[in-house]
C-alpha cells in the first residue's frame, strides 16, 4: 500500500545539496533514484487548496530529515509554505525557503 512520503537525496558532485523528492510509495527507498546519500525523510501532507506542504516523522528507512539540506524543490511546489513537525500532534513551523533553488 502506498502512502505520502518524502527523502532529502544528493548526489555525488553536490554532497551538500540535497534535493526534495516525493510521492506516493511503499517504502521510502523506493523514491531513491541512482542518489547516493540521503539526508532523511518522513510523510507529507499536501493541501493543494490552501497551497501548503507539512514534512512530518521520520523515515524509518534514513531517520529523520535533516532540513539543512533542504536545497532544491520541484517547481511544481513553487508558491506552497513548507512546515515540519515531528508529527502530527504537534504544532508544525514554517521553513525558510528563500534560498531554495527551483527545478
């Protein structure tokens, strides 16, 4: 069964970039796609009406995201706020994103 998840990956020639990479998959791993590091991960709730995408958990897969490789994000996420929490029942915060690149 799938379900909402995201990892923070990078690549070999950037190892200090790390790139969001989401969707719909069993296992976290499975949104690995030839990256050899990964910076974390967890579940996402994206709410389209109101723009917004909330991190939350972690990865049982690579741990906890580790945000300061938050770096670059899909373009298609361009105009949403970003917000983590450890989880659901907590109060999620906004991220910075104003150095975010877009792809």
């Amino acid at each position: 069964m799938s379900h909402p998840k995201f990892i923070l990956v990078s690549d070999p020639k950037t190892p200090l970039v790390g790139t969001f990479v989401y969707g719909m998959v069993d296992q976290h791993r499975d949104l690995v796609q030839g990256y050899v590091k990964v910076h974390g991960g967890g579940w996402y709730l994206k709410d389209d009406e109101k723009k917004t995408m909330t991190l939350y958990g972690s990865s049982g897969d690579y741990g906890e995201p580790r945000l300061a490789f938050l770096n670059r994000i899909p373009c298609e996420l361009k105009g949403y706020t970003f917000f983590f929490t450890p989880g659901l029942h907590f109060p999620p915060n906004p991220l910075d994103l104003s150095s975010v690149e877009w792809f």
